[in-house]
C-alpha cells in the first residue's frame, strides 16, 4: 500500500496562491468533492486513526466515484497515511455494500476544488486547493505525491514541502487537523 505523503496548509491569500498555481502548472480541474465517511458502530475506526470513505467527484465534464481506504497515520507530523483506492462504477450500490457490512455514515460534506497535476523533483504531484462550505468558505491547498515504501516518504515530504514554498505557503500555516473534525466541530 502506497503511503500518501501530502501536506495540508491554510491560504492566507487564496487569490495570490491560485495565481502561482495557474501561472506554474496552467488552469487547474475545477471539481466538487462529495465525501461520505464511514465507521464501525462502535466508533473503532476512526477511533484507531483510521478512514473508510467514498468520495464521488462531479466536475463539468464527468462524475465518478472511488472507494478509499487508509490506515492510521505512519508520520505524526504530516498526517500522512498509507491508502488504498479504486474507482467505483456504482456509487449507490457501494455505499449499500458498505452498510452492508457493517458500517455507519458517520459525517457527509462537500468541498470544492480546484486540482493541479505536474511533476516535481521526479515525483507525480497533486496540488489541490480547496474550500469546505460549512468552514465559512476558508480555503486550504493540499499537495501530496505517493511515497512507496516508509522509507521514502521523508523525501517525498521534502519534494512536497517544496512545492508548498514555491507557491509562497509558510511552514506556519500547515495543518494535521482532518476536515471531518473541523466539519465535525462546526456543526456541534
């Protein structure tokens, strides 16, 4: 299982960070990310830092849906965590196996995005800045690449870490904080 190495900061200017990131890697994917999180009833899944969730992704020329797994966190730090993905040809019957099996919907929201693929220091890299409705609209930009093994992941960050200066994003904006707890904590 690939590790997700992917740092996750607040945009303090989210109109200077999208310019950088237009004028580097051109128009980003605009999408809207509909997220369901699932957990055991007892709550033991999240519990143990760990997520089951299926994302279905609307952008304007198309719809899918994956089915994503990860497992607790290897580095306390970045939050980051080994996952497993696949796509889903049918979001409804998915979400009817998963309760099937046991599993509750524990928290649904939306967040839009806007998605920025290149490549850096030999890696594939994902950019993705995004805004979560119920968080008054505050933006965040996530940028991740895969780290093969736990031994890779240390460089991975670094490359990522990178990116993130080179759009102007300090070190002191970065985040751990999961968007289910802070949609969690707003609506409590």
């Amino acid at each position: 299982m690939a590790i997700e190495a992917e740092l996750k900061a607040f945009v303090r200017d989210p109109e200077a960070v999208l310019k950088q990131l237009e004028d580097r890697y051109g128009a980003g994917r605009a999408e809207v990310y509909r997220d369901t999180y699932y957990d055991a009833p007892d709550g033991s899944l999240m519990g143990e830092d760990r997520e089951l969730r299926i994302r279905t992704v609307h952008s304007p020329d198309d719809t899918r849906t994956v089915l994503t797994y990860k497992a607790a966190r290897v580095d306390e730090a970045s939050g980051s965590k080994p996952e497993s993905e696949t796509s889903v040809e049918d979001a409804d019957a998915m979400h009817e196996i998963v309760r099937g099996l046991g599993f509750v919907p524990r928290i649904a929201f939306e967040k839009r995005c806007r998605n920025y693929a290149f490549d850096s220091d030999g890696r594939h890299m994902l950019a993705t800045l995004v805004r979560v409705p119920e968080l008054n609209d505050a933006t965040f930009i996530e940028v991740e690449t895969a780290a093969v093994t736990e031994n890779d992941l240390a460089p991975a960050l670094a490359s990522v870490r990178n990116v993130l200066a080179e759009l102007g994003v300090s070190e002191d904006d970065l985040t751990t904080e999961l968007y289910t707890d802070a949609v969690a904590a707003a609506r409590a």
